[in-house]
C-alpha cells in the first residue's frame, strides 16, 4: 500500500487542529497536502521513530541532522509556513496554555521560540500534551496509526553531530572551554565557506546595495567609532574569533589589540592573519577566559557576540570583570542576541535543538536583562541600538553562501554537521524576520571623576 502521506496528513491536522501547511511525500512514494509551495519528505519509517522516541523539537531535529526527514523546494518558505501554524500572533486573545505547553514546543526549530497558547494541547511534546493525548479517543486512534506506521523498535541512535550530555554545573572554565570546542572546532576551512572572506560571525551592519563583505567591514567600523578608538589606546576583544574586529582595530585606529578565544583553532587562525598583515606587533591573540584576564586597565572592550555563551547565572559576574578591567572613562560595546521577555522567566528553558547541536550552553537573555546587570556592575548604558532586521539579511547571506559551498562543506565536516548549520541558520533568519529574535549593540561606559563620560552631546544623528 502506498498511504503513508495521507495517514501521516491525517495525524497532523488531528494534533495540530489546522490543516497541514505543506506536502507531505513519504518513503512509499505516496503524498499529501497542498499541491505547491516546498515538500516535506520522510526518507524512511526512522524518522517518525525518532519523534515517537523523543517527541518535540529534538526528535524532530535529530530526524533532519540524519537525513532522515528533508525539503524539496524553498525551506525559507517551508519553515515559515510551519511557523504560521505555531507562531501566536495576538496573545491577547487566547487564554495562557500551561507552562509544561507553552514550553514544549513541538516545532520550534533553531533559536525560534514561538509563543503557544493557540497550539491545543494534544499538540505539545511535554508532560501535559502526552496526557491530553491520551484523553483524547481521535488523538489515541492517530497515535495508534503512527505507532504502526513507525514500527518503533529499535531506538534510534542520536546522530554523532549531537554534543555529548553534560553534568555537573553551568559555565564552569572547562564547561565552557568543552562548549567552545563543540561549536567552533569544526575547520576554518568551513566557516570561510560559510562567512565569507570577513570571517566575521556576527550581524552585519547593512546598507541598500552592500554586499556582505561590505556590510561586515561596516559593522567592525560601527563598532570602533562608537568605542571611540584612536591610535595608542588599548583595546580588549573578548571572545575575538578569527580576529577581524582585531585587524580592523589595529589596522585602521591604530590600537593595540588584545583579543581573547577559547578556541584554538580560532586563535591560531587569528595569530596568523595578523602576522600576514604585518600587524603582530599590535595584535595578542590569546587562548584565555574573560574571567581570567588580569592586565587590565583597557581603555575601551567590545564584546561582539561572545556574551550569548556567558549564562544568566554568571552575568553579573561577566559585567562586573569587563568593569573592572576598563580604565576610567572606558567604552564598552556589547553586541548580544536577545529573546523576548517571557510572563514567567522561571518558565523558560533553552531550545533543545540548539543546545544539543549548535551552541551547547548557550543562552539567551531579554535586552532589559542585560541593561540592568550592566548598571548593577557600575556601568552607565548611554547607548542602544537595535539591528534586528540585520541580522536576518546576514544568516540569509550565510545561508547562500552554504548553498553554495555545499559539497566543500560536506567534504570538511560532514553531512551532518551541514544539516545542522542549514536549519539553524534558516529557522534563525525567520525568527529575526519576525520579530522572535532581536539583537543589540549596549554602549556603556565606566565613568571618571565627577561622573565624566567622555562622550559627545549627540552620539547619533537620524536621517543623516
């Protein structure tokens, strides 16, 4: 028989309560759904015994990372479409869904956390979803059909792109150090088919026209005229990568630059650039911890996508060591993702597909968070500047660019491995797009006797 598709169509719209987004094409040949738009196909019955044996978003991401689940056709559009099911649009008008819901989320790719209190509850992978499920005779009979249609036994293996459980707790130096490796240890070679020639990992600052060469090379320059730099000062980049905002320090303000990254393989790429620049005289590329930084005062620190791996519980620890570290008067930039507040933060639990496969122990905060630690360590915050929809045209970039070097990607990594960065990317890019995803760039600074800032009357001019 060849009705896996429609059985399959047919469970979906029975969990979800809406009709199914996209088409369905299983591993019989069979398919359901809409006649256009991307194509979901399920390569074989392995992947809905991954969501049976880990039902949510982590099976669902392990099935994909597998090859076990893949697109046909734009997975921009078929995220988004996904994402319209389960995205709550106007959470007024619907009552709050239990926490154990509202935090399951099956369905949220990547760094997309959706708000749920329109997704019934038979929906949700959590506690209380699987309770509802069983109360519910058409959920029990759809579940039955999917039990049938997987043959569950065996468990499947997680993939080996999954990082290794962790114990013990959050944010310890080698904790850390281990989560570093995890993310950014996986070949220069790779990120340079993915970033580009920049190797700049971070937002972009775009303007109509630019290229993605053009709008990294603009962002390192935003970030040095709004730290003030000039030639002499000394600059500390924490979390420095493969040293582009080092180079662009030095070479262009005439700084002394100490960079600082947990990945080896980070610094040695950076070590070597600025070798070949000519400019090692001015650059110190260490293997360091923020926390372990001792040579101090600096008179200005930018920080550019490096706090997101600090942790809420070691935030104000964080802060507190950029503060003491600066010199009166100093500058600090803090480039940092942000997620939107949730009613109840005790809720809120890291995505299980990003820690698993991106950024182990990664976390991100409310850009209220991150002001208010700021000022509790000493700092005045004179500066905010969103660049949401920045973001989303870069991961767009680096998604091409992905697309592009698909095969060298593969070849380098694995096939895995670029299946993760595919989604993760993908997904991120629409939560940016909509609004789920923000992210900022804090000026602050430490300020000198009598409450001196240093700074001009007018730090930005609009319209100009």
């Amino acid at each position: 028989m060849t009705d896996a598709a429609p059985r399959l169509a047919t469970l979906a719209e029975t969990l979800l309560g809406a009709p199914v987004p996209v088409r369905i094409r299983a591993w019989d040949g069979s398919e359901a759904g809409p006649p256009t738009g991307p194509t979901l196909v399920l390569a074989n019955r392995r992947a809905l015994r991954r969501v049976l044996w880990r039902p949510g978003e982590l099976g669902l991401a392990r099935a994909w990372v597998a090859g076990d689940i893949t697109v046909e056709g734009d997975l921009f559009e078929l995220l988004d479409r996904v994402a319209g099911l389960l995205w709550e649009r106007d959470p007024a008008a619907a009552p709050e869904a239990p926490p154990a819901v509202r935090r399951s989320g099956l369905g949220k790719l990547a760094a997309v956390r959706p708000h749920l209190p329109h997704l019934p509850e038979r929906a949700a992978a959590g506690a209380a979803g699987t309770a509802a499920l069983l109360r519910d005779p058409a959920a029990r009979a759809a579940l039955r059909d999917l039990v049938a249609l997987a043959r569950p036994w065996p468990a499947p293996a997680p993939p080996p792109e999954e990082a290794p459980r962790r114990g013990g707790p959050l944010h310890t130096r080698s904790r850390d150090r281990q989560a570093i490796s995890h993310h950014y240890d996986v070949g220069n070679e790779f990120y340079e088919h993915v970033l580009g020639p920049s190797m700049v990992y971070s937002c972009a600052y775009w303007s109509p026209g630019s290229t993605l060469e053009e709008a990294q090379r603009d962002k390192l320059d935003l970030v040095c005229r709004k730290l003030g730099l000039e030639p002499g000062l000394r600059l500390l980049d924490v979390g420095c990568g493969w040293g582009s905002m080092a180079l662009h320090a030095a070479r262009e303000y005439g700084v002394r630059v100490t960079g600082i990254t947990l990945s080896r393989e980070q610094a040695a790429y950076a070590r070597k650039r600025a070798a070949e620049e000519g400019l090692a005289d001015r650059i110190d590329i260490r293997i360091q911890d923020y926390r372990d930084v001792k040579d101090g005062p600096y008179d200005a620190i930018s920080s550019i996508g490096m706090a997101e791996h600090v942790g809420a519980d070691r935030y104000r620890e964080y802060a507190r060591t950029l503060h003491a570290l600066l010199a009166p008067g100093g500058r600090l930039l803090n480039h940092q993702i942000a997620r939107p507040p949730e009613p109840d933060e005790e809720a809120h639990r890291v995505d299980e597909f990003i820690d698993a496969y991106v950024f182990p122990d990664g976390e991100l905060s409310p850009l209220g968070s991150t002001v208010g630690e700021l000022e509790r360590a000493g700092f005045e915050v004179r500066d905010v500047e969103a660049l949401r929809e920045h973001y989303g045209l870069t991961l767009r970039a680096w998604v091409a660019r992905l697309e592009e070097h698909w095969e060298a990607a593969v070849r380098l990594t694995s096939p895995g491995r670029a299946r993760v960065w595919l989604l993760y990317m993908a997904a991120s890019a629409l939560g940016f797009e909509h609004g789920r995803l923000g992210v900022n760039q804090v000026l602050a600074v430490k300020s000198a006797a009598a409450g001196r800032s240093g700074l001009p009357l007018r730090l930005r001019t609009w319209g100009e």
